[in-house]
C-alpha cells in the first residue's frame, strides 16, 4: 500500500491549521435489519487524509510547531477478528499508516478533552454525523469544566470540510491512476452492457451484466446505484427499479459506474435495444452527442466551470427548434426556460470520492475557473416524454450520454474513451453481439 499521498495531504492540512485541532471521524456502520449491516463503506474526508478503510476510527491532526497525526483505531480482537477477519489495532496502524500514534477508539473520549484544552481552533464537521457532534459537544464541555484550572476551549469552531474539499477538488497523481483504472472498467461494463442487451431480455439482467464487470476487474461496489431504463423509463431521471422487459425498437440508457478503491466513475450511455438506431432516435442521439463534443471542447483550464453547461445547451436548444419541439430563437427559449422539459439537469459535476464530489462550484458569486488536476462529469441529456403536442415518433426518447473529464494543462483527458458513443461504433458492437438467447 502506498502511504505517502495520505501523509502528505495530512501535512497539508496541518499546516493549514495552524496551532488549531482537526477531528476527522470515520463513518458509522449501519444497519440493515436486526443484525445484518450494509456493505460498509469508510468516509471519503477520513480515508482521503488516511488510507484506513476499518470502522471505528477517528483521525485527530494537532497544529503547531510539532504537528502530530493520531489515529484512533479498534483494538485487536482474536475472538472477533475469527468472526470478521483482521483488524490492525493501533499499534499496526500506526506503522502502517505512518502516524505518530494510535490509540484505542474507547479512549477517544478522555484523549479529546486532554486535545481539546487550549487550542485557538477546532476544526470538525458539526452536522455530519450526531453521534459524533454529541462527542465533540461533550469533550468541548469538559474542557470548559475545568475552566478555573486555567484551561480553555477553542475559541473558533470551523468546518474542517471547507480546507479538505479544495484539496480534493485537485486530484494528485495517486487519484488520478486510480480514477483512470476505475474508468476503464465502467467502460468495460458498457460495452458488456451493448453486447448483452436484446429484446425480451430484462434491464435487470442488464444491471447483473455490468455488475459482473465491475467485479471481476476488482472494483469494490458500484458507485450509485444503476440506471438500466429501457423505453419510456429513460425519461425518468433516477430510475432505479431496472425491472422491466426491453423491447424492440426502443432505446435503452444505462447511467453505471464503479467505486475502486474509493473513487467513483460515472458513465452514461444510451443505445438501441435491438442494435440500430431509428432515424427519429438517431437525430435526437446526434443533438446530444454534439452537445457533449461542444461541452467537452470548453473542457480546459482558465475556462469558468458552468462554460461546458451553456455550451451544451446551446447545441440541445438548437436542437429542440430544428426538431420544431420548440418555437423561437436559442436565446429567448435559454432565458424562459423554456428548454428545461426536455433538459431539466446540468451538464456535470465533480466526480471523485464521492460520485457528486466535493468542492465548491463558485467563487464567491462567480462560477470558479477550472483548473488541472480537477475531474468532473460531462453528461447532457435530452427526455422527450410522450405527449399529444409532440410527433409520435419522438415520444419515450430519453438520451443521456456522459463521460469523466480530466482537466490537464492543455485541455482535458477523457477517462471514460473506451466506451462507445458514436453511432457506427454502437451498432458494430451491436451486430457482433451474439444473436441467440
Ligand atoms: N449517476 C449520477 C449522475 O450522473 O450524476
Ligand atoms: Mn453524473
Ligand atoms: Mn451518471
């Protein structure tokens, strides 16, 4: 395991902190029904700063003139470690993952009150998790008890997430391998995905395809929950219930990514059940695909983040006229809103850890330039939802086509290449599929 990224962005941040205190918990295990759990899943603030993947953790970063990273960890357990497999315990953690120390998580009580005292600055997260706010609330008063001992709580409380969220927003080398890795395998998953889908065959077997590529190279989970709409449910924009029977002659979109080793990709594509395009579903597809190549040409440094969006819809807004959805000029038709149903989402957002990543969109009341290193999504749409004002042969369209960009100092690095989105390359993957079923 490489440790040098986690310590160095806790350098980082300690520095930041100045002679202040950061407490960065872990997330809760949660319950699924009686004593069965959800998969578990660390929390993205706490594994950025750390690498440790374990519940029950705590990472407490003290500022000053010897800055100490402390982990706060289970301890070993053989009975337990029989039943759930291994643990570190501090004392392998602290090694492992280079800290200066590591204690017991049942210490961590006592030990933050001892932290606490003193420190111009706390910076936590309040809101995020309440059982943890009940304990930095306790800690802070405990502090406060011993106040004619001569000691003091923090002043200022501030959220630690507004210094770690800027550092995530620029991906360092390790993230980005990473994020590379995890997007090839998505766009692994879409081709198996093309390659699989026929009439008859039901979006949930779809999904099971897509699962077992994400799988079988690794990646730990995918990073939502998978969108397999065929037909009409493309227009429904979080379709999750993937339980329907494709049909001849309709499209189907699929919004599917993995989380590896902690990173999310986040690819959409939409096709046709049956492997050719209709010329109604091919005109529609075309506007989208323009509009994603004109967002994703504005994909560069020193351009400003919403640039990608308005040139996107400009491109779809068009489209709506030349296909008479729509009556009037792109800009009158962008300044009512008019175009919002038929395109009712953005254009992206930042794609990392989480699949809606952290980091602001603005600076101050200014959408914020793009910068190297920052990855995000560039996904436009176009839902046409049946309706007796609309030619028939457009009803049920739903298209969606989304890729993950990374910003480099001369433009931006499409991740997610190998998937295929142009209307050739669809349908020769389409006609190699085998046929019989
Ligand atoms: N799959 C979630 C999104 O596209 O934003
Ligand atoms: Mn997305
Ligand atoms: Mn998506």
């Amino acid at each position: 395991m490489t440790i040098l990224p986690y310590a160095e962005r806790r350098a980082r941040l300690l520095a930041a902190i100045g002679d202040g205190i950061a407490v960065v918990p872990t997330a809760p295990e949660r319950a699924r029904n009686r004593d069965s759990h959800y998969p578990y899943r660390h929390d993205s603030y706490f594994y950025y700063l750390t690498g440790f993947t374990e519940p029950e953790a705590a990472l407490v970063l003290v500022g000053g003139a010897q800055p100490q990273s402390l982990l706060f960890c289970r301890t070993k357990d053989p009975d337990k470690e029989i039943w759930d497999g291994y643990r570190y315990g501090p004392e392998a953690a602290r090694e492992a993952f280079a800290m200066d120390a590591a204690f017991p998580i049942a210490v961590v009580d006592d030990k933050l009150a001892e932290l606490l005292a003193n420190r111009p600055a706390l910076y936590y997260s309040f809101g995020h998790d309440a059982a943890w706010d009940e304990r930095i609330i306790d800690a802070l008063n405990r502090v406060r008890a011993d106040a004619r001992a001569g000691a003091h709580a923090p002043a200022e409380i501030r959220d630690v997430r507004a210094l770690v969220d800027e550092m995530r927003l620029i991906k360092d080398a390790h993230e980005q391998d990473i994020m590379r890795r995890a997007a090839a395998i998505a766009a692994a998953a879409h081709r198996r995905a093309m390659g699989a889908a026929a009439p008859g065959r039901h979006e949930y077997e779809i999904e099971a395809e897509l699962l077992h590529e994400f799988r079988r190279h690794g990646a730990q989970a995918p990073a939502y929950a998978p969108i397999v709409a065929g037909g009409a449910n493309a227009c429904i924009l979080h379709y999750i219930d993937n339980n329907r029977a494709l049909r001849d002659g309709d499209l189907l979109l699929i919004d599917a990514g993995c989380e590896l080793d902690g990173y999310a990709s986040d690819i959409t594509r939409t096709f046709p059940v049956n492997g050719r395009f209709t010329p109604a579903q091919r005109d529609v597809y075309q506007i989208v695909l323009a509009a994603q190549a004109a967002a994703i040409a504005k994909v560069a440094p020193g351009n400003r983040w919403d640039e990608p969006h308005e040139a996107a819809l400009r491109v779809l807004v068009q489209g709506m006229l030349d296909l008479k959805l729509l009556a009037g000029d792109v800009d009158g038709i962008i300044e009512s809103g008019a175009y919002k149903r038929f395109y009712m989402h953005r254009t992206g957002h930042w794609l990392g850890m989480d699949v809606h990543d952290a980091g602001e969109y603005k600076l101050g009341d200014r959408w914020r330039p793009l910068q190297p290193g920052m990855t995000l999504t560039v996904e436009p749409g176009f839902y046409i939802r049946a309706a007796d004002d609309l030619p028939r042969e457009l009803w049920d369209i739903g298209i969606r086509i989304e890729d993950d960009a990374l910003v480099t100092a001369t433009g931006c690095e499409i991740l997610t290449a190998a998937a295929p989105k142009e209307v050739a390359e669809i349908e020769a993957v389409m006609a190699e599929r085998a046929v019989a079923r």
